[in-house]
C-alpha cells in the first residue's frame, strides 16, 4: 500500500492522522485489506498505540515471509496485534483460556446450537404452511366445481337421477363434481338426464359458464387457483432447501457468521470490553477475530500449542481419556504429538481430532483406519463420543460414510438395537444419495426397520431433506406417528411411502389433504377418493390397488353406498382377485340400472347378490349372456325387492321371450311365493305343465289358471289325484264338455262332487256316473243324495237300486226322508217297509204291529205320512197329545 492511499484512509475519517506517517516508514505489506485498515482507522486514534501495533505487524509480518508453508492472513495478524495492543490484559488472560474474548469464544457450540434450533423452527413452521397450502388447493378446487355443479342441478328436472355425456355411460347426478367427471362435463353443450324409471330429458348447457361467471371462464377461474399454489409452493420449496443448506452449513460456518446469527445479548458480551466495546465488536462479527486465533498468537509464545492442547496431552498419556469434547485447539499440532498406537485406542476418541484427521483423509489414511477399527471394536461402549460428535463435529458425512465403508456389520449393529437410532439418523441426513439407495437391497431388514422407527428417529431432530427417506424403500405403517412432523409425513404421503391401511388413508384425507367428510369417506371410500382426485393419493392406491380393495374397500365395516360409476369401475379391473372383486360388490348397497354396462364375468354375482336393477330387459339381458347361470338368476328371482319390482312390470311378450317364459314356469329353484307371483305375471297360459317342478308349483299353475285344460294335461297329472281334481276343479266348464274322452272314473266323479264346485256342475257329473254302481257305495251314495237333495234336480232312468243306495245312504234323517218321499215311486212296498226297518226310530217302528209312532210335525212328515196310508203300509194318521203326527199301524193279525 503507498503513503498516498494511507493518507486516503486517514483522510476519511476527518481529521489529520499520524498513522500515515507509519504507512510510510514501514511499507506496509501489500496484503493487508484496504477495506479493513479504512474501516479500523475509524476506531484508533492514538499515535503511540498505532506505532506499536505497526512495529509488531512488521516484526511478525517478517516471520510469514520466511515461512514458506505458513498459510496465515496477514490481515487477520494485524487483527490480532490490534487486539493484542488495545486490550492487552484480555490477551494475556485469552493464552489461558480466559478473559471477554475466551468467553465470547467458548459460546460457539452455544451459538451454532441456537441456530439450528432456530433453523429447525423456520422449517418446521414453513412446512406447516406448506401442508395448509396443499390442503387448501383441493378445497379450493372443489368448491369451485360445487358452484358450477349446483348451477347444473337447478337446470335438471327434479325427478332424474343419471346423466350422460358420451351416450355410453350414465353417471349418477351425486358424482358430477367428480374431477374427470366434470372437466367433460362442463365443456359439453347438451347433456342427456334419465330418470329411474327410464324416463330421458336433454338439457343445454352452452350459456352456464357465462351465468355462473360472464367475466372468467371455468377454466381460467381453475387456472388461478393451481397458478397461485404453484408459485406458493415454488417459492417455500426453494426457501425450504435453503434454510437445509444453512443448517447444514453451521458447523463449518466461520464464528463471525455462527455469531450473526444470535444477535440477543451480544450486548451483554460486548460492554465488557468496556469503552473499547465498539472496536470489539467489530473485529469479531466482522470475522477478523474468531476461533483461529491460536494460529496467529503462537507466534507470541513458544510452540504452537495452546494450553488446551497440552493439557490434552498431559491427560492421554497419564493414561486418562478426556471427555469427547474437551476442547483443543490446534489439532493438528496435537495429532503430530500423538503417538501412532493412540489413533487405536480412546484417546482418538476427541471432536476436534476426528473432524482434522477427516478434513484430510489422504495425509491422515493411516489413523483414519486405525480410529474407524477401534470405533468398530468399542461400537457398544462408547456412546457419549457418538452423541457428541454427531452434535458437534463438522465432519459428521464423512465420518458416516466412513464407518459404513470400514466396517460391514456397521448397519446390522445399529438395527439390532434400536438404542442405535441416533446412528440410522445420521446416515439419512449424511450418505451419498447413491450410497443411501443401495442399503436396501444389501439390508433386507432395514426398510422394515425405519419403518418401525422413524417417529423416533425423526424425534433426534437431526435434520435432513424428506426426499431422502424414498432411497431407502419402505413404507411407514402408520402416517398418524409421523403427526408432529408435518413436512415429513406430507413428503410421505406425496411419495407413497405408507402402507395402505384404513388409518393411514384417514389421516392422509383429513390431516395432509385437509378434507373434513370422513362419514364419506368410511361410507363411500372409493368414490369419495376419486372426487378428491388428489394425484399421489390416488397413484398410491393404484400401485396396490387389490391390496387397497381387500384391505379397505371391503375391510371398512360402513363402506356399503360406493356410486354406481365406481362400482362399476372397480369391477372393469383387471388387477385385482376375482373373488374379492365379488366380495366388494357384496358389500354394496347400489343396484346396478344396465347389465349392459357390468363385465361379463360379474354378470352371475351381480344377480346372485342382488346388485342389478330388477328389470325384464337385465332378466332377458342375463339369460342370454354368455356367463348366465341359472341358479344365480333364480337367487336373485327369489328375493323380496325383485319380485316386487318385476312383479309391477308387465312380463315382455314379444317373439324372443319364450325362453324368459320357459326359464319362469320349468324353475323348480324358485320359491312358491316368487313362482307365484311370475307365474301370475305370465302374459299367456300353456298347453302343458312343466317337467321336473315340484308338486306344490304344479297346484300353483293349477291355481293361477296358467294352464290351458286338456285331456293331455290331465293325464300329465295322473300321479297327484288331488292336483287332477284341482286342475279339473279350476276348469270344470272344459272339464264336463271334455269329460266324456277323459280317461276318468267314477271315483274322480266322486271327488269332484265334494269339490266346491257348484251344484249345476255336480248334477251333471252325477248324470255321467253309472248309478248302479251306489248300491255297493254307501260313501258315493251319500253325496249324491244329498246333492240330488239340495238341488232337486231329475234323473231320468234312475232305477231301484240307486234309489234305495240313495235314500238308505244319506244323511241326515231329514235328508233321508225327503228323498224317500221323492223317490218311494220307484220302489215297491217291500223295499219301502225295508228301508224304513234301516232308518232311525220312530221311522223303523213304523211297521206292523200295536206301536203308535210319533212323527215331529213339519211338511216333510206329513207328506211322508200321507203316501205311506196311500200305498197302504199305515192304517192312518192321526194327531198327538203335544201336535205329533200319529202314525197308525196295521195289525199283524188283522192283516193276516
């Protein structure tokens, strides 16, 4: 530097000033830092000191020109002689570790700490805003789709439930503001809506934007809300890596920068140098006194050891091991003074010793090897040196690295033994990224490992960037342990690192995503993830899908109202189990309109389980499918809702229905109540009854009429006498004009005249019975009679025999003895004496003989008295005592 620039810098802080005449006299080195002597001119104003300090510059100056391998600054020697002259009591005392400068110095590890703390704060609270961010799009997103979805809703009419935007799919009105959904949507003009009954309405939607909006379009509005959570998420990404980097950065930070960092009670610490405070303070915070000073004030003293240093010496070889952190401050000059067995033993065992032998690994190979074989030697004992060089050592990737290199079961020691965390910590925050991603595949345990351990791992607060945690290839079984570490278990959950587990998927739906319907989500998992439409949500659940089904889907006990439009997109997979497939489809409670629009393969379970709309054309649909089987379509005819359902829709009765009919009428599965009711839906009958059903269906036919009458179908018949009775019951007009080519008898005659039939069609089968045969057939003869009795009909040709089988047969006496006063023509007095010895007193007594027989008096009896006196079998009639008819008898020996 020339005198003139001295005298610059002398100018500039106003006032004439002898230290330029020392610039001249002395030459001043040309490495000296012009900014530093303008700016330390402000702070020196006495003459005397200033040559002093100039006189040591130069006497020490020329040491640094002589030493060829000295590497120290000259402006920072000038720094120290400043300090040296100006505070001269608290240089002495800094040779021993005491004084304002030892202790500013000795807050170091104080000062870095604070600094990551505070670090780790910022970080944390930027990750939490992040996660509110990321939350808050897919809110914002949704409710903007809600909006134009509503306006859609009030252009629908009230009663239509599906819509359809290709003509292809219908798609329940609920799931509009579905993503996919309603980007088709909303550039559609028209849109068709049905009902479930089938009724279709078209509705324009060409103006809907402009009313919900006439200024932005859906899409720009869309475009916003993404663009700001872009740019937010941008700009907190990149001040996220950088407060890693600076955290990272601490402990090889320069002390001026440590000390930046904490600006409360720097006061404190400065107003000790008393009314030099100012010089002090910026000497040190402008770095040109720090933690290097030994450096330069061993060229003060003998040797360049500093007390510390010797005393660390003094310990290690009175067989003492200090403590890790015992601070030492010429390391390498300590490390020349080791012997080579000490980089074996604990003595090695020292921050500042293993950060040097780091810092220099060629010039160091030697000890390096010996300190990581004793290292693995002593790895359970000694602890304290781990915790304190992972909290204090600047070198801490290198030394990982190396213990991973060095030793082999370095990794399977730390996971045996989850006291070792601290450790695994270390190596995700320091492994190379390459080193890092080779771990799993030569570690099979450890991805299960991390998994079991990160809520702790994460608790050390050894700080590292999230997107680490994927080289190691696992899955963390539950994202709710990762709660207090919001940047983490959001990096997780976007990476896919978790199990799919019903918890874990509850806390990435309400706490990362910040979606608050969790009955949605428990109730109609599936579709409510799709509505979400969260990007690595759903690539998660697509990596694992058939794990996601049977563990989710079907394992949440209240997941039974999955939409239609998902149902029937879960069964279009094709990777996933057939049988949880069905399994899921059997936990639904939505019914499926089209079977159209269901897989083939589930066309059997869908009608099994009762998920298909109850419809002719599914029936028909099914019956004709590839995959139909018979008793799946015969389960589901079987249930209540079906039967209701088809039974008020008229049964198709076009030309290709015959093998929906034949399918109804031969199933012998249904139940009688569900064959019942699709016998009666039957638009026609038929000319026979069904093979192979059961005789409780063939009375059902019978009943409903659903088989026209026939010889043919009679014979079908012929092994249920009660079913041929009940067939020609329920068709007795086609039956009595038949009956002559029937192959009947008079005993199916006699069981249709105890049918309820009417008495007509009862006269005329009697008419078609051969009457002779009642003589031997009391039974027959009772019903005829009484038949014959009530109705009074004629039978010509009736004869004697019948006659008498009749009268002697019927009951009761009543009865009796009004068909023996209609038919007494027919028979002689022998027959009529006879009879009347077979009937009930007082009618037998009624003979010859000294009896008086009383009759009650009604009409019958006394038409029954009269044609007994004309035909001469009584004397008379007469009247008793209370009104009784009197019947007078013949005596026996008048007669003779």
């Amino acid at each position: 530097m020339t005198s003139g620039e001295h005298y610059e810098v002398l100018r500039l802080n106003g006032r004439p000033h002898k230290m330029l005449e020392q610039g001249k006299r002395l030459a001043l080195d040309d490495r000296l830092d012009r900014q530093f002597l303008r700016e330390v001119s402000r702070y020196l104003n006495d003459l005397r000191l200033i040559q002093n300090i100039f006189n040591e510059y130069a006497i020490y100056a020329a040491n640094l020109e002589t030493d060829g391998g000295n590497d120290l600054n000259a402006t920072k020697l000038l720094a120290i002689l400043i300090y040296k002259n100006v505070f001269p009591q608290d240089f002495e005392a800094l040779h021993r570790g005491k004084g304002n400068l030892a202790r500013i110095l000795d807050r170091h590890e104080e000062f870095i700490v604070h600094a990551e703390a505070e670090y780790k704060a910022q970080i944390e609270r930027l990750e939490g805003e992040i996660d509110v961010a990321e939350r808050q799009i897919p809110s914002d997103l949704l409710e903007l789709r809600r909006i134009y979805a509503m306006a859609v809703i009030e252009r629908i009419p009230g009663h239509m439930s599906l819509l359809t935007i290709n003509r292809q799919n219908w798609i329940e009105i609920s799931s509009i503001a579905k993503p996919d959904i309603f980007d088709q949507l909303i550039n559609s003009s028209n849109v068709t809506f049905r009902s479930q009954q089938g009724h279709q309405s078209q509705v324009n939607l060409s103006t809907l934007e402009a009313e919900v909006d006439p200024s932005r379009t859906y899409r720009q509005r869309k475009e916003e809300i993404e663009r700001r959570g872009a740019e937010f998420r941008t700009a907190a990404a990149r001040k996220l890596r950088l407060l890693r980097t600076k955290s990272a950065g601490l402990r090889g930070a320069k002390f001026n920068e440590i000390i930046r960092l904490d600006t409360d009670g720097l006061d404190a610490l400065f107003n000790a140098f008393d009314e030099r405070s100012e010089l002090a303070r910026f000497l040190i915070l402008e770095g040109h006194l720090d933690d290097t000073y030994y450096q330069y004030t061993s060229l003060f003293h003998s040797g360049r050891l500093s007390p510390n240093d010797n005393k660390y010496l003094i310990k290690i070889r009175g067989f003492i091991t200090p403590e890790a952190g015992f601070p030492i401050d010429n390391p390498k000059e300590v490390i020349a003074a080791m012997r080579d067995e000490d980089f074996r033993q604990s003595y090695v065992l020292n921050v500042k010793i293993v950060d040097c032998l780091l810092s220099e690994p060629v010039l160091y190979a030697s000890h390096i090897a010996d300190m990581f074989g004793y290292l693995e030697s002593e790895f359970d004992t000694i602890d304290s040196f781990f915790t304190s060089y992972y909290a204090s050592g600047t070198q801490v990737p290198k030394f990982v690295a190396g213990m991973v290199q060095s030793w082999v079961g370095f990794i399977p020691a730390i996971l045996v033994n989850p006291r070792h965390l601290p450790h695994f910590a270390q190596l995700i925050a320091h492994l190379p990224l390459a080193t890092l991603e080779a771990l799993p595949e030569k570690y099979a345990e450890l991805p299960e490992f991390l998994a079991a351990n990160l809520a702790e791992i994460l608790a050390l607060g050894v700080g590292f960037e999230p997107s680490r945690l994927e080289a190691l290839g696992f899955e963390l079984e539950s994202l709710r342990s990762v709660d207090g570490f919001p940047g983490i278990a959001r990096f997780l959950f976007e990476a896919g690192l978790y199990t799919l587990t019903i918890d874990n998927l509850d806390y990435a739906v309400q706490t990362v995503l910040g979606e608050g319907d969790m009955q949605s989500l428990h109730t109609r998992h599936y579709t409510t993830i799709s509505q979400i439409a969260n990007d690595p949500l759903t690539a998660r659940i697509e990596r694992e899908f058939a794990g996601h089904l049977k563990l989710v889907l079907i394992g949440l006990p209240d997941n039974r109202q999955e939409s239609t439009a998902t149902i029937l997109a879960i069964l279009a997979r094709d990777d996933a189990d057939f049988d949880d497939l069905v399994a899921f489809l059997r936990t639904q409670s939505a019914v499926i309109p089209i079977l159209a629009v269901v897989p083939a393969r589930f066309h059997s379970p869908a009608f099994q389980l009762g998920r298909i709309a109850p419809s002719w054309e599914n029936v028909r649909a099914f019956l004709s499918s590839e995959a139909f089987d018979s008793e799946s379509l015969t389960t589901f005819l079987n249930m209540d809702a079906p039967q209701a359902a088809l039974s008020a829709e008229p049964m198709p009765d076009d030309e290709g229905v015959a093998p929906l009919h034949f399918f109804l009428i031969e199933n012998d599965g249904l139940t009688e109540a569900a064959y019942r009711t699709y016998v009666r839906a039957l638009p026609r009958g038929y000319s026979q009854f069904p093979d192979g059903v059961d005789v409780p269906k063939l009375q059902i036919l019978i009943e409903e009429g659903s088989v026209a009458f026939s010889g043919e179908a009679l014979d079908f018949l012929s092994a249920h006498d009660d079913l041929r009775l009940a067939f020609a019951i329920r068709n007795i007009e086609p039956f009595l004009k038949e009956q002559a080519t029937l192959s009947i008898d008079d005993d199916f005659r006699e069981a249709l005249l105890g049918s309820p039939i009417g008495d007509g069609h009862k006269v005329a089968i009697i008419r078609s019975m051969d009457l002779a045969q009642l003589s031997g057939l009391a039974t027959r003869a009772r019903v005829v009679g009484a038949i014959l009795e009530r109705t009074g009909a004629d039978l010509p040709g009736l004869s004697t025999g019948p006659a008498r089988a009749i009268i002697l047969a019927t009951r009761p006496i009543e009865v009796q003895v009004r068909l023996f006063n209609r038919y007494q023509s027919l028979l002689s007095d022998d027959d009529v004496r006879e009879i009347l010895a077979e009937l009930p007193r007082p009618f037998s007594g009624i003979k010859r003989g000294y009896g008086i027989p009383l009759l009650e008096n009604t009409q019958t009896n006394a038409a029954f008295a009269a044609w007994l006196v004309s035909r001469k079998i009584i004397s008379s009639v007469g009247k008793g005592w209370f009104g009784e008819i009197r019947i007078n008898l013949f005596r026996r020996d008048a007669e003779e």
